[in-house]
C-alpha cells in the first residue's frame, strides 16, 4: 500500500488548509518532532481522506496519527464509524490523548517509532 493515495471530497481541502493554520499546541509540538522524515518517513499535515481529516498520515507505509483533545469524548461513535472507513482502504490509526503530547512527547514518538519500525520489518 505504500504511497496509495486515499480518495477524499474536494470541498476538504480548504478545511484541511484551515486547519493547518489553525493547530492546536499539541499538534504544533508533534508536528515539529515527526516533520522531515525526522522519524525515517514522510508525515504530511491534516490530510483528507475519503469523508474526514486525519491529523498526520504518512503516505508511506499509510499510517494515520490522530491527537484527541478534550471534545474527544463527546466524537466517540464518529470516531469509531471514521475508522473503521478509514481501515478498510488499509490505513492503521494511532490515537494520542492530547495531554500525553503535551507532558509525554518521548513516549509518544517511541510508540509511533515503534510502529515506522513494524512496518519496516514487514516489507522485508
């Protein structure tokens, strides 16, 4: 699946736009530690797929990255309907709670480290 590209609404591509000017701390903090391969592949921000807007995707080995803040809660059965969309064109999602970005950013980056490196020992 490496590099497939995903279908999404055209009308999500300003959405998206927004709201990669408009990031919340948690977001901005991961950004910064997972841009420019700095994890050993390529993460893009707010990347619409299908329906919906996925926080970070890496294209590559078609994992999605999502930061769930305080209204996270309240978006369980979206969340679940979105994956399981999501899931069915391949893609593997890894939730965070916001405030383990913000106080936890180490073991944060080790478990998406953790993941990059699964999938490299898969493709071999």
């Amino acid at each position: 699946m490496p590099n497939r590209i995903i279908p999404y609404r055209p009308d999500l591509r300003e959405k998206a736009r927004q709201l990669r000017k408009n990031s919340t701390l948690s977001e901005v903090l991961l950004w910064e530690e997972i841009k420019d391969r700095k994890l050993g592949v390529q993460f893009h921000r707010q990347v619409p797929m299908l329906n919906f807007i996925v926080d970070f995707y890496s294209h590559e080995i078609g994992l999605a990255i999502e930061v769930d803040g305080d209204s996270h809660n309240e978006k369980v059965e979206y969340d679940t309907n979105r994956e399981e969309a999501l899931k069915a064109y391949g893609v593997r999602i890894i939730r965070f709670e916001d405030i383990d970005v913000k106080r936890r950013i180490s073991w944060v980056l080790d478990e998406i480290l953790h993941w990059v490196e699964e999938y490299k020992i898969q493709q071999k």
